[in-house]
C-alpha cells in the first residue's frame, strides 16, 4: 500500500546567511584546543601510553635504562617515543652522565583530565 508523503517546499535563503543557530558553543579557546590535541596526539601511540603510565606510577624519575626491558622494542625506538612525549610537555628528563632520566610532568596531565571532566 503506497503512502503518499507531501515534503514543504525549501525555502531559499540568503547566501551566506546560517540556516540555524548553533546548539552548544566550545568551551575550550583555539589555544588551548591545539595544546590539548598536541597532547592528546603524544598518547595516541600505545607504547607512549604505558609509557605515562609507568612514569606516572613510579615515585622519582626513572632512567631509560629501566623502560628499555618493559617494552618489546629497541633503545633508540624507546628514545624516540619519550622524545614525542616530552615534547607535547608531558614528560621531562634530567641527563646523569651518557642516561637519561624521565619524569610525568603531573600539571600536563592535570589540564587533560581536567578537560575530560
């Protein structure tokens, strides 16, 4: 059995004119939508995460000779990613000789979660 359905005309609007107003504005400024993302992007990786999170769980620094065995991959890739990471400001390293000493920098993580919640 068809049903006949009868569509209301569109209505030309002026060009450029919105055609609604929008619901919800962004809390978050350009500024920090970008410093978010940067970070948001530096976790996006699994090792970078479990990375965090070994570094956020360990009292003090910890040196890179110690991450090196948790992860199934080499010395310079492990570099590599804690690099990404302290660049997005969310880690930080102290040099003790030829090791490398890292750090969860805890206000990086506190304006994430402060962003989630």
């Amino acid at each position: 059995m068809p049903v006949d359905l009868e569509l209301a005309p569109k209505t030309k609007r002026p060009a450029g004119e919105p055609c609604c107003e929008p619901v919800v504005y962004p809390d978050v400024d350009r500024e920090q939508a970008v410093r978010l993302a940067e970070v948001a992007k530096a976790l996006g990786d699994p090792i970078r995460l479990q990375l965090v999170d070994v570094l956020r769980k360990h009292a003090g620094k910890v040196c890179v000779c110690e991450l090196v065995p948790l992860f199934d991959i080499s010395q310079p890739t492990l570099s590599h990613h804690l690099k990404k990471l302290r660049v997005a400001g969310i880690v930080d390293s102290e040099r003790q000789g030829l090791w490398a000493y890292y750090y969860v920098r805890p206000e990086a993580l506190k304006e994430l979660s402060a962003w989630l919640t």
